[in-house]
C-alpha cells in the first residue's frame, strides 16, 4: 500500500473526474493522500475534500511563488482542523528568480522571512514541515538547522536532491521522490536515492505537475505513485512490495495519519 504524500487535489485540472482519479489511484495501491498547501485561494477546497474523503489530508502554508498572500492568510483557522497534518509547503525557490542581483537578493531575504515564519508556525503547533527546495539548497539547509526547524522535521521535497541535504535525515527529515526519478535526465538523484536512509524515504506524485515516465507531457495523478515506487525499488534492488511497506510506514510516522 502506498500514500502519495504531496499531491495538489486541489488544483481545477481534477475537478472533472475526481472520483475515477481516487478509484485509479486505489487500484494501484494508493490508499492516503496529502494535499499540500500552496495557493490560499484554493485551501478552502482542500480542506472540503479532507471533509468528504477520510483518506485524504491537507497541510497549510504558503509556496514561495505566492509569498504575497502570506499575510492575509489566517493559519490559525486551518491548523487546528483535525485533517490538518503539516505546514507547507513553505521553502525557499530560486529557480525564477528575476532582475538586477540587488532585486534578486531582496527576493531571497523575503523569502527567508516567510520561510522562518513559516517554521516558526510549524513549531508553535508540533506539526512537521513540507518543505520545498529549488536551486536554494545550502540556504534552506542553513536556515532550517538556525531555525531549529528539528524540533518538529518534515519532508523535504525537492527537485535538485542535493547531496548536501542528505544530513538532514538525522535532524528528523524525510526526502520525498517523486515523478523525476523516472526521467531519463535523473542521473542526479538516481545517484543520491541509495544515500537516503530507508528509513527516511518519502514517495510523492506532485501532481498535476512533473508526471512519470511514461506519462510525461500529460497531466500526473495520484495513481501514478506506483511507477515512481517501481522505479525506486528497480534502483534500489528491493521488492515494491517492501518499498510500498516501508515508505508508508515512513509516512504514517512523520505525519501522524
Ligand atoms: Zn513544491
Ligand atoms: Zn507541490
């Protein structure tokens, strides 16, 4: 059994089969989802769906492309809510950076600021982070250790699984993989998948975006959990069935559910 623990089933791109999407997704094993936060316009629908679907959670925070709706966004509302098992997905992106480099460096310093926040949120109330990391990997790796960001740990999912993030999985962090794994491009973290601490690996979809081989090109979906743990267990030489065992376990600890 697996749990796709990032999945935005929130984004309009399911709104037409969702519960064919579920039905799919159930038959290929997947049995929970995380829905993480990103948009606070669409929170209010994952936190619906995490009404309607006992096997479906959410997560509040705020993505760095959407910093500016950080202050009207009322965490306190949503985290209390009893299918509210995370904060994020909060982290820091670089990916996009645009401008002169002073412009670019006040980009990064608030996006630090709304990072900490962010942490510091996640502390208050004991619940782990969903962090996301792109091109910022020395500096979210800094800012979590100042942060103290252990006292609560969390996934780090990220595009770039740098080698230097892989300490952090003795701070009480967990490494989300995903669809790139599958990418005939993904030498870079097929390299790093046999560093990461089994028990410290995460499967993820990330869907509707970055959609496994061979889907890729059309929208991603939750069932497709599946080809990413045949992936890693092809990598790794283990069963899927271990895989499958062993990440949901990693899962169910981390976020409680
Ligand atoms: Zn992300
Ligand atoms: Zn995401």
């Amino acid at each position: 059994m697996l749990i796709d623990t990032h999945i935005h089933l929130d984004d309009s791109r399911y709104d037409n089969d969702f519960d064919n999407l579920l039905n799919r997704a159930k038959a290929n094993n997947v049995i929970k989802f995380i829905i993480p936060g990103a948009d606070p316009k669409t929170l209010d629908k994952a936190v619906a769906l995490a009404e309607k679907y006992d096997e479906i959670y959410f997560a509040v925070g705020i993505h760095p492309y959407d910093m500016d709706a950080f202050d009207e966004l009322d965490f306190t509302r949503y985290i209390t809510h009893p299918k509210c098992i995370a904060v994020g997905e909060c982290g820091l992106d670089y990916y996009r950076l645009e401008g002169s480099d002073e412009e670019k460096k006040s980009e990064k310093l608030r996006q630090k600021k709304i990072f900490r926040a962010q942490i510091a949120i996640a502390k208050t109330y004991k619940k782990p982070l969903i962090v996301h990391i792109r091109d910022a990997s020395s500096d979210s790796k800094e800012l979590l250790l100042e942060e103290d960001a252990s006292k609560v740990g969390g996934v780090l999912h990220c595009y770039n699984a740098d080698e230097q993030l892989l300490s952090l999985s003795k701070q009480g962090f967990y490494f989300g993989i995903g669809g790139v794994i599958t990418f005939k491009n993904a030498r870079k973290l097929i390299n790093v998948l046999p560093k990461i601490p089994l028990e410290n690996l995460l499967i993820e979809t990330d869907g509707p975006y970055l959609t496994p081989h061979p889907h890729r090109g059309e929208r991603n979906e939750p069932a497709y959990t599946i080809l990413v743990a045949d992936k890693i267990s092809e990598i790794l030489g283990i069963e899927r069935e271990d895989i499958e065992a062993l990440t949901t376990r990693n899962a169910t600890k981390l976020f409680k559910i």
